[in-house]
C-alpha cells in the first residue's frame, strides 16, 4: 500500500529512532463486560520531571490494521505525530482530544516498526508531571463492515450489524444502525445520528471518545471518537465541549448566569460553526436586553468587574484581578465583549461546569 509522507515536517534522527521505547500491544479488553472494536492495545503512564524529553516510542504494526493513539499530558502535547520505519512523518495530530490530550488515527500503509512522538508539555510543579501513550489497534475482527469517506462531507450508512466507520476529512454524519458500532468522525464538526430520543440512550464518557449505548432498541453500544455532535430525534447533543458547542455553553454562564435555553444555544453554536468569532458572539450577548438588565444599562466599569466576578466566577474579586480588569476597561485597552469572552474562558469558569458539560449539552438546532 502506498502512502504519502508529510515533508512539511522534521523526521526524526537517528538518535530518536535507536532510543525509541518499544511498546509490546496485548489483547484489549475494555472492562466492564464491554465490548470493543479493538483488538490489542499497549498503555505508558509516567509521572517524573524530564518525561517530555523521552517521549518517542516504537510498536509493530500491522498492514491495514487502524490505529488509535492518545497522547495526554499537563498541557496540550505539542504535535502528536506517527512515523515510518525510516522515521518519515505520516501522520499528525487530528484535532481531537480534550485538554491536555491529542489523537491521532490512521490506517498502517505495511507491516513493520512504526514509531510515534507523544510530543508531551510538562509543567513546572510536581502536580504537573503525569504523561501518558496510549495506542489501540484495530485489526478488522471484530466487526462487519468498514466504511470510508472521503476529503468532502459524507453521509455514511452503517448496516444491521458491528460496523466500523471512518469519515476522514469534511463535516460528515454518521449512521451506525443496529449493532456495536465504531464511528470516527475524522476531521471537521461530525454528527452521529440516532432514531429514538435522547433520554433512550447513555451517553458517557469513554477514554477519548463517547459511548452510546440504546437502552430500549436495537441500536447497540457504540464507541464514537472525533464526533462533535449528537442528533437524536427530539433534541441534539454538543460534545465539543472545547470547541463551538462549549463556548456557546460557557458564554451564556458568563453573561447572563444561567444554564442556555435551548433553541439560543443551538442558534449561537450555529454561529460559531459558520465562521462567527467568539468576540462577535460575545458582543451581540452584551448588546441583549438580558445582558443590560443584568448589569445595568449605564454601569461603572467597577461595577460591571465587579458583577463579572460573581455572575461568572461566583465569588468576590481578588484585587489584582480587580484592578487589572478595571483598567482595561477604563483604558480601553479592550472591549466588553473581549473581558466577557476571557472570563467566560477562562480555567476557572472551564473547571466549574466541566462536571455540567462532560457527557455533552443539549440544545435544539437552528435552521
């Protein structure tokens, strides 16, 4: 099988590729009496200073098997990348993954020794040491049928049995149907479609991915990975939480401290999806009546820092984040809508509704 290299990258030398920890897979078994479409798969936990700066592995592939590798660490990894035996690069991050953590899937062009950088950013406090590697692999056993989009977005069609489906490139939907399935999504904003309504199914967080499993039909339980919504018949489901369906989320805590109804989360996340910037979006929220009742139509820059801190944060201002916000304010040095988008933003408004949104939110789509 032929296969492209990525020449806008460095390879690595070969220092990288002789040093390289080998990674022997065994059999996968998700736990749980669950069942998977994976067939081996190899895990590499650490936690010490100095872990970035050993961060190249080696495992042995299998033509036509596809993989799935997790790369997790205190910040985003810088670039997960897969190389060749010669040390090529042939595949790089895809996009997925929440905080901290990067994915990368691709299909192994022959069988050999292939190596990955997991490409890991360590902090500067002990708390900040912990990387991991993960690599699965899926040899095709496990299921019925394989299917591919391509580089366009697709409607792909699963059939009455385990399917394993692959979108790649494009804004792609995805239809597993009856059996266990697995469904990548691939690049861009991909959508899982599913018959009954949402409270039919679990949704649950599973390793990088989600897990649906039909509690009253036919529909099984399938493992989704890059998919970043849900469309059931009575509502849709955001699970970017990282991208434009958590901003919308998060944006509407910050300014109006309430969860969103529904049809205006669907209608901003919409926004977003069609090249809006979250500024944009920030100030048509300060514009709204809602907003201006809220903090006042003819308020103190004080005042609205103030309320910023207690509606968003839901605490009293520390001084110098008080000082600071003021003064950009009052310098205008940035605008409302850019101090409500850093606040609604930040770690700490992020930290107190990642528990609200981990299994993703609900909201009715626009248009």
């Amino acid at each position: 099988m032929s296969y492209s290299i990525l020449t806008q990258y460095a390879g690595l030398t070969n220092s990288e590729m002789t040093t390289a920890t080998p990674l022997p897979l065994s059999v996968y078994n998700p736990g749980n009496g669950a069942t998977s479409v994976f067939d081996y798969a190899a895990l590499y936990q650490a936690d010490y200073a100095g872990a970035a700066n050993h961060a190249v592995f080696s495992w042995h592939g299998e033509a036509g098997a596809v993989y799935s590798i997790t790369s997790g660490s205190y910040a985003d990894p810088a670039l997960l990348m897969v190389f060749d035996s010669y040390g090529n690069p042939i595949a790089e991050d895809d996009g997925g993954g929440a905080r901290g953590s990067d994915h990368v899937s691709f299909v192994a062009p022959y069988s050999g020794t292939y190596y990955v950088d997991a490409s890991w950013v360590q902090g500067a406090l002990s708390s900040q040491q912990k990387v991991s590697l993960g690599i699965l692999e899926d040899l095709g056993s496990n299921k019925v049928v394989v299917t591919a989009g391509t580089a366009r977005g697709d409607q792909l069609d699963g059939t009455a049995g385990d399917d394993d489906m692959y979108g790649m490139s494009g804004n792609d939907s995805l239809f597993g149907g009856r059996g266990n399935d697995f469904l990548d999504g691939g690049w861009g904003t991909d959508s899982a479609y599913y018959l009954g309504r949402h409270s039919d199914y679990a949704v649950a967080k599973d390793g990088d991915g989600f897990r649906v499993t039909d509690k009253v039909g036919t529909e099984g339980s399938d493992l989704l990975v890059n998919v970043e919504r849900l469309d059931f018949s009575d509502v849709s489901v955001a699970l970017d939480i990282d991208g434009a369906g958590g901003q919308a989320y998060r944006l509407y805590q910050a300014a109006f401290n309430r969860a969103p109804d529904k049809p205006g989360l669907g209608y901003w996340i919409a926004q977003l999806d069609h090249g809006a910037s979250l500024t944009q979006v920030s100030q048509a929220f300060v514009d709204s009546s809602e907003f201006i009742a809220r903090y006042g139509a003819h308020a103190s820059n004080e005042s609205i820092v103030n309320n910023l801190y207690w509606n968003v944060l839901h605490r009293a201002p520390e001084k110098a984040g008080y000082d600071y916000w003021v003064d950009v304010l009052n310098g205008h040095h940035d605008s409302l809508a850019n101090v409500l988008a850093n606040f609604s933003e930040s770690q700490e408004n992020y930290a107190q509704l990642v528990g609200v949104m981990s299994n993703g939110v609900e909201y009715q789509p626009y248009g």
